[in-house]
C-alpha cells in the first residue's frame, strides 16, 4: 500500500508542470457538464402514462414504466383510455404523457393543445413508421390476385359477402375509438362493400382469425406494426396512393391512408415537476421488432402474459437498448 501512495519530488513536480500548461477546461460550468456514469434518480416523481386502446401502446408504457419504477426510482400509474379521451387529461395534467401517437387523424388535436395552447409538448419521435391500410389474408390475393387493389375488388365485392351483408362485401371495421376513414372511402371509390363494426380490436382479430382458420376471405381494417403480422401472412390492398392533402376536404377523400412517424407528447408542466423521467421519455425509443416481440407475449388469451410480464421479461432481456434511456 504504501508504495503506491509516495510520489517522488521529481514526479511531483512534473506533475505539477504539466497541470500548469494544461488549457482551461470551464472551471465549475465543465464539471457540471460532464458525464460522472452515475444514473439520475427519479424517486419522489410520480408519473401518469396513457395505454391506448391497441397492444402496442400497452407495451410501450409497461416497458417504460418497469425501467422507470426499477432503474430509476420513479412511482408510475398507467391508464387505459382511447386516444382522443387523452387530450383533455394532458391538457389538465391529470395524465402526463401518451407514447404513441398516430398524428393522422388527430391534427386538429395537435394544432389546439400543442400548436396554440402549449399545454402539451411534443417530446420526439418513438422511433418507427406506422401504417394503416386495407388488410386481406395472403391466401385470398393467391386465389384472386385482382384484389392486391381496390380496383380488382371494385365488381367483385361479393367474394367478402357475409350472410349479414347480402350482395355487398363486409370490410369489418376495427375498435370504433380509433381513427377510419373507411366509409368515406368505399362511397367515393364506388364499392359495393359494407363497413360492419366489430366492437373493439379484441372482436375484431377474434373475426379474422377466425376467417383465416377456415380460409375463407376477409377484408378488413388493420395496421403495422402488430403481433398479427408475426402469426399470420397478411398483405396490404392497395388504394389510391395519399398525397400531401388529399384528404381535404374530407368527405372527397379518395386516398390510402398516409405512413407516419409515431409521435410521443406530453403534459407541459412535466419537464418541472418530474424532470428525471422528462429526461428518459425523451430518450425513449422503440423499434416495431421489439413491440410486436412483447405483444406477441401478450397474444394469446387465456395462455399469454400480462402486458406486465412480458414488459418485465423483454426488458430484463435487452438490457442494452434500455441503458441507453437512462438520464
């Protein structure tokens, strides 16, 4: 021990030279800038995350709030509502962040809360495109590849007819609180198909799974990413490809719906009252691999996990992706 405690005068002095010729590096301002390793400490924040009504949104928050609760100290409550309820509750900060939003659909929600009001902060994008479209099961385009378009469907409608919907097709419409335009779609297209209304998304994949074990076709309203994709061959029908505002006005729509960057937003006043878990959910990024690798957990009912233990098990698992969140 000792030895390696005296410093000779010569190296004492050498040392003290080169100290004296080193450059100004900011004093306190450096110091303070400077990574010290150690993670930020999040106890005595509390923090409200909205789960929309679809897996990947659940994932999302359930992978958040474990590293947050686990890593970081924070108390975390996770709420279920639809995304249009949530607004209201960043508006008031009765919630305080939702970590998927689908821009499309809600501009006019943006324009008001984030745009004018202030009272929610965009934080950044989650880290993945998301698309919505028209969805058929890939054994039907093998049978009738005319429908890989709406235009191979237009006269052929009845291939997805249903004793509920007589000679027009069913295209079966998905949770009711997320964002369609489907009916305004088949009218100004001039298809004989007929939106039926499945509930929720729980009723609706049950509809087509059930389509898909007996083969028989199903049109139908989806999007990507979904553990749906990683069970079953699913293609996109193709419609008129969107533009920047084709969509308006509405009621003339024609186009597909577009791909977008999947935002996360937050209450105004969340970087002040809870600043470490400010600092993570902006650093937090997802990858569509990963969520359709923690619903597909969550997947089947009755024998797949809770949202919880498949956040818990993905999470211990990808050590790496989440240090990387870590303030």
């Amino acid at each position: 021990m000792s030895s390696v405690w005296k410093l000779s005068t010569a190296t004492l002095a050498l040392g003290l030279a080169l100290s004296a010729c080193a450059p100004e590096t900011g004093g306190d301002d450096a110091a303070d800038d400077g990574d010290n390793g150690e993670t930020a400490d999040a106890s005595g924040e509390s923090v409200t995350l909205v789960a929309n009504l679809w897996p990947g949104s659940m994932a999302n928050v359930q992978v958040a709030a474990r590293v947050l609760e686990d890593e970081l100290g924070a108390d975390v409550e996770i709420v279920e509502i639809d995304e249009n309820a949530a607004w209201t509750g960043l508006d008031s900060g009765e919630y305080d962040a939702v970590l998927e939003l689908w821009v499309s659909g809600h501009e006019d929600n943006y324009a008001q809360y984030v745009e004018d009001i202030g009272s929610v902060e965009d934080i950044g994008e989650l880290g993945f495109q998301g698309e919505i479209g028209w969805y058929a099961p890939a054994y039907v385009l093998e049978e009738y590849p005319e429908m890989e378009t709406w235009e191979g469907i237009e006269g052929n409608e009845e291939i997805f007819a249903t004793s509920e919907t007589g000679d027009a097709g069913r295209f079966l419409a998905a949770d009711p609180s997320f964002v369609q335009h489907d009916e305004t779609l088949i009218e100004n297209l001039d298809l004989n198909l007929e939106v039926v209304q499945s509930g929720s998304e729980s009723a609706q994949l049950a509809e087509v799974e059930t389509a898909i074990e007996q083969e028989e076709p199903i049109l139908f309203y989806f999007y990507s990413p979904h553990w749906m994709h990683e069970r079953y061959d699913l293609e996109r029908v193709e419609l008129p490809e969107y533009e920047e505002g084709c969509e308006e006005p509405e009621d003339e729509r024609t186009c597909d719906y577009p791909e977008e960057s999947m935002l996360k937003i937050v209450n105004a006043d969340l970087a002040d009252n809870a600043p470490v878990t400010y600092e993570f959910l902006q650093d937090f990024q997802m990858e569509s691999e990963w969520q359709d690798e923690i619903t597909l957990l969550m997947a089947d009912e009755g024998e797949g996990m809770s949202p919880e233990d498949a956040a818990a098990q993905w999470v211990e698992e990808n050590e790496d992706a989440w240090q990387a969140w870590l303030p």
